[in-house]
C-alpha cells in the first residue's frame, strides 16, 4: 500500500499574518531609512556651503591684498557702477577669477536643485542663481563679523522657519554657514532658535535685525 507524503504548505491565515508583520516593518523601517537619507544629503550640501564659503575667502583675501576692487564678499560687491546684486554675477566673478572652477558648480545644488553643467566645461556663461542653486547668499562684507550668515538653504527663512515645499529639502531640514567659516545643519524644531543658528547682518543703524529681508541677499 503506498503511503500518501504529507505536502507542506502555508495556510492562508498564516500567509496573511506574516505579510501583516513585513507591512508593519516595512512601516517602522521605511522613516529611518528616509531619515538617514535626508542627514546624508544635509551632510554634503554642508560641505558644499563651506566649499562656497572657501572660494569667496579667498576671493576676498586677494581683495585685501592687492586692492582689486571687482572681487571681493558679496556686500562688498553690491555697490558702485559695477555692483554685482545676484548669485548667477557672483558665481561667473568666481569662475571668471578662478576660485571655483566650472566643473565644480555642482556645489551649488542639492535635493531638487538642478546641477550645473558648462557647455564648454569652462565656463559659468549659463549658469542660473534660480535654477542651479540651493543657497541664498548674505551680503556680509569683510567688516561683518564671522557670526554674522554668510549663506543658508533657500528653504529656511531666519525668523521665521521653513518654507514647506521649497527645495531643497522642504521642512525636512536646512544648513547654514556663517561668515567665519564654520556651518551646521540642523533639524526642523531647530528653525526658531537664534541661540543655535548665527546673527544676520547689521542694520544701517548698527542694530542686529531678528528677522530676515530679501534686501539681505543676493537676488537669483
């Protein structure tokens, strides 16, 4: 008499608890994943500002040096018959004076923000402050203090917080680079806390001012 094998096999109830149990992982997974994305990709556009921030010191350091009055920090750019008022001048100044070569433009991108690619190679002729561009860019001049912003992502308004939506990042976070050098990146409950984040600049009166004017940076 032959004997009948035995097939094993998953009953449905069992097959339902188990994609139940992946589905609740997968739910408690996917947020820290996301998360670490979301740091590792403040964490290189922190690097990127400082990049930014090291081409435009020593564009202002030979300023000082050899009194060449077409380059310079930003607000010391802003004024005169040649005055330099948006990113896009400011980025092909630097191009032009070889502080930041074409090829490293990317730099300037992050989530959302389109990189920029020469034509040439060699240029900044196309480059767009609206388009290829994640920061805004204070006007701080040598006299500002190294506390004082020198840039931060177009998504973080100082006083008021994020800008739900704007790239990069939307309300998921925002980096900040100060006039000294030294930059942070920091969380969404972090975007009212002045203690943590640096000082705009100066008013004409030599007051701090607490809340950030579109007269502060440079335009598109």
């Amino acid at each position: 008499m032959k004997k009948i094998k035995s097939i094993l096999a998953f009953t449905l109830i069992e097959l339902l608890v188990v994609i139940s149990i992946i589905a609740i992982l997968a739910s408690l997974a996917i947020p820290a994943i996301t998360g670490a994305l979301v740091e590792g990709q403040l964490t290189q556009t922190m690097s990127n500002g400082k990049q930014i921030h090291l081409a435009t010191f020593n564009m202002a350091s030979d300023r000082v040096t050899t009194g060449d009055n077409t380059i310079g920090w930003p607000g010391d750019l802003s004024s005169g018959t040649a005055a330099i008022t948006t990113t896009t001048d400011f980025v092909k100044t630097m191009v032009a004076g070889d502080y930041l070569k074409a090829s490293d433009l990317k730099v300037f991108a992050a989530p959302g923000i389109t990189p920029y690619i020469s034509a040439s190679g060699t240029d900044a002729s196309t480059f767009s402050g609206a388009t290829n561009n994640a920061f805004k860019i204070f006007l701080v001049a040598e006299q500002s203090g190294a506390g004082t912003i020198f840039l931060e992502t177009k998504n973080f308004v100082y006083g008021t917080g994020l800008t739900v939506g704007t790239n990069p990042y939307s309300d998921k976070g925002f980096v900040i680079i100060h006039k000294g050098g030294d930059g942070a990146k920091f969380k969404k409950g972090q975007a009212k806390k002045p203690e943590l984040l640096g000082q705009l600049l100066s008013g004409s009166d030599g007051t701090i001012p607490t809340t950030e004017q579109t007269s502060m940076y440079l335009t598109n």
